[in-house]
C-alpha cells in the first residue's frame, strides 16, 4: 500500500517544500541474516562457535513477523516502504562469500535490478574467526558479483564497499593499507574507533575519544550517521541509549543532521538501521511489549522529506494506517499460498 493512495484527494496532502534525498543520499544499514521463524538464525538463534551466546537475542517482533531475509515477498515489501521513505541506498552487513548473507544479498539484487530506483552497497563485516583476510579475494569476489551490476553504489564514480571496524580485520595499519588499495573501489572503514573513516554505531557517530557524545559526528567526506536508539542490555552488554525513546535522541541527531545541511557540509546521511533487531536500533515497524512502534518509521518520512508545514502529530496516524495495511494485505497473501500448499 503506498502512501500517495492514503493521501490523495485528501486535505492532509501537502507538497514538500523542500526534499532531503533530491540534495542529500538517504540511506540504511540493512540486515539480512535472518533465517524464518522464532528460534531459527538471528530470531533468538545461537551462534553455532558458541551456543551460550546471548547476541543473537530479540526482544521485538517485526510487523512482517520472524521472516527469512531471503524470502522476496519480504524484500518487495520492505523495498516499497524503502520507496515511501524516499530512501536511496541500503549499505548491506555482508559475512563473506558463500554465506547465507552472501546468498541473501544476491537475492535482494536480483529483485532490485527488476525496477526500484534504490541503490545498494555492501559492507564487510569481521566473518573470519581466524583473522586473516584476504583483501584481494574479497575484492575480487564483490567486483565479480555485484559492483557491475547496475543498481550498486557508487561513490566518487567507483563501487563503494564498506568494512567494519572490527580489530581483527581492521585494526592496524598494515590492514587499513590494504583496504584502501584496490583503485577499481571507494572503500571506507566504518564504525566507532577512532581510525574510521565514516563514524558510526553506539549511538552513532562515537569514537573513544569522544565517548558518550550522542550528537553525530560529520566526517571529512561529508558522511553522517544517525540511529533512533541503541539498546544492547538483553544481550550482556552496557550501551544502551534512549531505551524507551524518551530522550528524544533521533530528533536530535536528525536536527544535528539538519544544521550540517544548512551549512552546506552534508553529502550523505546513514540511518542505523532498518532492522538491526538485536540491538534494537530498527525502525522497521515492529511490536514491542505489546505495542505497535511506528514512531521511528514516521519520523524518518518527515525528516527524509522534510516537511515543516506538514504537522508532525499527523503523519503517526497516516503512517499507521499505510503500514497496517500494508502488513493485512502482506499477512492475507501468505495465509492464501499456505492453504493453497496443503
């Protein structure tokens, strides 16, 4: 269900005055390592090197319910949000060739290259528990797969490939080197120490030096990141912000994003993320505590599109009623095919 047919022929419509994505690239952090179901990978999974790990715990439920990330009914869905939104590339969390990441991202391309104007990155994260990368091969593989393709992004007129700033992949310079050696990509380190080349994650933009700065960062290049919240104390760990969105971090960091634009510094904007589950940085619509959670997902079209004369407490129920309907139309669709298998 698109936002334009709850609109139209309706006194609520209201032309934006002016677009973020028409000057600025919008984009996610996009996670596709979920496997269907409750229990199964990364919906309460456990990691099989260690099966006493809380990290793969969830506390929310998407609206979608537990899906399976290569599931393409999914992808058109969340690809026809992602169009709403006005959202113009996914940086995609990518665990090395032949992972079920690796296959999940193929499948999201091929449903991409069809018809969505969406443009998709990816980023390398630490999948080799021993250490050891080969730049090279993983270069050549990406090249190969998928930086050809016609809907990969370019940054500075080359395929751009993120890494995260994991140490054992890129925590010394001897690695760094490495990853800004391939002349055929744009390549930038990503994450929250201090070598990076793109600040991002807990909550955003935060190096240890600046450490809790919740305010994000502007990189060199223009670069920003921003999250609705972050919350990783189900699993163990102690960097929780805004747990219940009541301090109201994402309108600050999207104002703060904002002032970067008025100054004529920002390029590009990377919202983390549209469903990182596990530390509850999504903005996926999903249900918590028994409630459905639209604010992060309304939020993200009024600042996207940035509409000042669009009254803010409006665009909650307009989006409620877009992505219930959506979730119906979604859900009734599923119950068919299954009747129809039996």
């Amino acid at each position: 269900m698109a936002l334009a047919s709850v609109l139209t022929g309706s006194a609520l419509l209201v032309k934006p005055s002016t677009c973020f994505t028409s000057e600025i690239k919008v984009g996610f952090f996009y996670y596709v390592w979920y496997e269907a179901g409750l229990g199964n990978g990364h919906w309460n999974g456990t990691p099989p090197d260690d099966p006493t790990s809380l990290a793969w715990k969830v506390v929310d439920t998407p609206i979608l319910g537990f899906y399976n990330s290569q599931n393409t009914s999914v992808i058109k869905q969340h690809l026809e949000w992602f169009k709403e939104l006005g959202i113009n590339f996914l940086i995609i969390s990518w665990w090395g060739p032949n992972s079920y990441e690796d296959n999940s991202t193929k499948i999201i391309f091929s449903v991409v290259e069809q018809d969505h104007p969406i443009e998709i990155a990816i980023m390398v994260e630490a999948y080799n528990h021993s250490g050891v990368y080969n730049f090279t091969v993983i270069y050549d593989y990406i090249h190969d797969n998928y930086a050809l393709q016609s809907k990969y992004m370019k940054l500075n007129e080359k395929p751009l490939v993120c890494f995260f700033n994991d140490c054992n992949m890129t925590g010394n310079k001897t690695m760094q080197d490495a990853i800004h050696n391939d002349s055929r990509f744009s390549s930038k380190i990503v994450g929250h120490n201090d070598y990076v080349d793109w600040y991002a994650w807990r909550p955003c933009s935060v190096d240890r030096e600046g450490y809790p700065d919740v305010l994000p960062r502007l990189s060199k290049d223009g670069f920003t990141c921003i999250e609705p919240r972050y919350d990783d104390s189900h699993i163990g760990r102690t960097y929780t912000f805004d747990e219940n969105y009541s301090d109201g971090l994402y309108d600050r960091q999207w104002n703060k994003a904002l002032e970067y634009r008025e100054e004529g510094n920002l390029s590009i904007v990377a919202v983390y993320s549209w469903n990182e589950y596990h530390e509850r940085s999504q903005i996926e619509p999903h249900i918590a505590d028994g409630k459905y959670i639209l604010s992060p997902f309304c939020k993200t079209y009024h600042y996207v599109q940035v509409i000042p004369e669009f009254s803010s407490f409006l665009i909650l129920p307009i989006f409620m009623t877009t992505t219930l309907t959506a979730v119906i139309v979604y859900r009734r669709k599923h119950a068919i095919e299954r009747e129809a298998n039996y």
